[in-house]
C-alpha cells in the first residue's frame, strides 16, 4: 500500500477548527446518550406499567423508531462527517438507502402474508 | 499548481468535474471506505428485514424482550431480574468509543501523534469489553436452552434464537475487525508511521469504520431489545 500519494481534503486543522470540533462532538455524545436511555427508559417503563396488556405497543415503537433514527443522524453527521461534506457526496452515500424502503414495506407485508396463510403451510 | 486548479475549480462548479482531483474534496480511501460500508449496510439491512418478515409471520407468538433478556448475565447478579440493564451498557460501551475514537480523528488532524494514542487505547479497550459482554451473554443464554438450533423455554420460537446469533455474530464479527484494526492502527501511530507520511488520513478511514459498527449496533438493540 503507498501511503506516500498526496491526499486531498482538509486533513490538518488549527486551533480554533480544533476548538470548534471538540464541542461538536462533546455535544454529540451528551445527545447520544441522552437519547439512549431515554429509550430504554421507555423499553423499561412500558413494560412495567403495561406488562402483559400490551396496549399502545405502535406509539412505542414510533418513539423507538424515531429515537433510532435521530442517533444515526448524529452518529453519520457528526462522528463521520457526513454533515461537512460536499452535497453530491453526501447524496452519493444516502441515496443507495432508498432501495431500501421497497424492501421493509415488501417483506413485512409478505411476513404478514406468510401469518395469514399458516394453517394452509404449515411451514413453521 | 494543484493549489491553484483547485481553488479555481472551487469558484467554478463546472470545473470541479472535470478531472484533475476529487470533487467531493476528499481522499481516495475514504470515499472507498464509505462506499464499502454502504454495501455492509445493505448485508446488514437484508439480515434484519428478514427478521422482520419472520417476525411478522409468528407475530402472536414472538418472544417479548424484557422476559429473555431479563437479568444480567454475571454470575450471583443472575438471579436479579434486572431487564435491558446489560445490554443497555453495552450499547454505553459503543457510544462511548465511537466519542473517543472521533476524538481520536481530531488530535489526528493537529498531528498530535500521542493524542491519538491516547484516544484510541480506550476506543481498543471498550471494544473488547463489549465482545467479553457479548460472550457472557450468548453463553447465558446457551445455558438456558437457546441456540441456533433449538428455543427456549423462554422463547419458544427456535427462529428468534438463529436470528439473534446470526445477527449479532455477524455484528461481533465486525467488532473484532475493528479491534484488530484499530490495534494496529494505535501501534503504527507509535511507530510514527503516520508521522512520515504526513497526515493520519488512516485514523479517519477506519474511525468511519468503527462508527459504522455503532451504528450497525443501533439497529440490532432496536430490533432485538427495544421493540
């Protein structure tokens, strides 16, 4: 591997770019950890005043979803520096994800497809 | 020279893409190690959409996550029914590693060869708790009955346990690269290898990576623990 090839991008930063950086991600973490027990909060509070009853499951698991989506926003953004990228590398990388939205909605429905037909198959 | 093309390709968008350097303005590597990763989310995304499907399809009889994850792992804390506290802190585990590995990347950017250093011994060690973690817990949970074969008394479903190993194997799996690279990575940052080339561009490629594993790690507490 030649590590000797001139690299291009913004591998050296001064102080104050360090300064600035530093609180970013200080700031990142503290949300970060914020968010994470706050779900288990949830995870662990739900099941002790719901218990077996199992009402209001959807609007956890919304919560759930959302709060799994606002880490890996902070996650991408501020520890990969997506967020500081150029705008077409950022959509070269995001744009991919969009397949798979096709693929949740159709193999959740063909899941609740394969339910519906159990007594028929009876492959489980 | 190359200063100046790029500054005037900066001024005139058009320019930037007509050769010469990378208009996304960074390196060759970490445009490939992105991309690398973009592929290992979609083996990723294809694991968890099939639990998905399968769970859909046992729905009535899915396991809930508080009962078989409901103590810790240790021995004598065992008998404790502490649910989602030890996963919990290994979820914590990773946070706090993606923190130091970043931290990491921006002494990285000062040429602060024993920052790095600094930072990247406590992103090593917080990975290999987190794989010891995961080795209480699977051996936990093998005691009880479930393996990839068989269910437990507790789950029922033999589907849930081939899931849960495949996935957070495959997850461990990728953890243990990430602790073997950034090993080496923390001994040729010692051995000043950086320091001759110039940049620790290195440090960022795989600190993606180890972001990447967090990340990963998010979705499979999601999927397994929160839901």
């Amino acid at each position: 591997m030649n590590f000797d090839e001139p690299v291009q991008g913004h591998l050296h930063w001064n102080e104050e770019e360090y300064g600035v950086g530093r609180k970013e991600v200080l700031k990142t973490i503290i949300i970060l950890s914020v968010v994470t027990v706050g779900e288990v909060g949830i995870a662990i509070g739900y099941d002790l005043l719901m218990g077996d009853n199992g009402g209001m499951k959807w609007l956890i698991n919304l919560i759930m979803a959302v709060a799994s989506v606002v880490k890996v926003y902070f996650i991408m953004g501020t520890f990969m520096h997506l967020k500081h990228e150029k705008k077409w590398f950022i959509l070269s990388a995001l744009l991919p994800f969009s397949f798979l939205i096709w693929a949740i909605i159709a193999f959740t429905v063909e899941g609740a497809s394969w339910h519906a037909m159990r007594g028929l198959l009876n492959m489980f | 020279m190359a200063d100046a093309t790029l500054h005037h390709a900066e001024e005139t968008d058009k320019s930037l893409w007509e050769g010469g350097h990378s208009p996304f303005r960074i390196g060759y590597g970490k445009v490939m190690m992105w991309y690398f990763l973009i592929s290992d989310t979609f083996t990723f995304a294809s694991f968890l959409i099939a639990y998905a499907a399968l769970r859909f399809a046992q729905s009535d009889a899915w396991p809930k996550a508080a009962e078989v994850f409901s103590s810790v792992p240790i021995h004598g804390l065992d008998t404790l029914k502490l649910p989602l506290v030890f996963v919990s802190f290994m979820t914590f585990l990773l946070i706090v590693s993606s923190y130091t590995m970043v931290r990491a990347v921006q002494e990285g950017y000062l040429m602060n060869k024993w920052g790095v250093v600094k930072f990247l011994i406590p992103t090593i060690l917080c990975g290999v708790a987190f794989l010891g973690c995961q080795y209480l817990e699977w051996t936990h949970l093998i005691h009880e009955g479930m393996t990839p074969t068989h269910a437990s008394e507790l789950t029922k479903i033999m589907n849930f346990g081939q899931l849960f190993f495949v996935i957070t194997g495959f997850h461990g799996l990728h953890v243990l690269g990430g602790v073997v690279l950034n090993t080496w990575l923390c001994v040729s940052t010692m051995n000043g290898r950086f320091e001759k080339v110039g940049h620790y561009e290195m440090v960022e490629k795989l600190g993606l990576y180890w972001h990447f594993v967090d990340l990963v790690w998010v979705y499979v507490f999601l999927c397994f623990y929160l839901l």
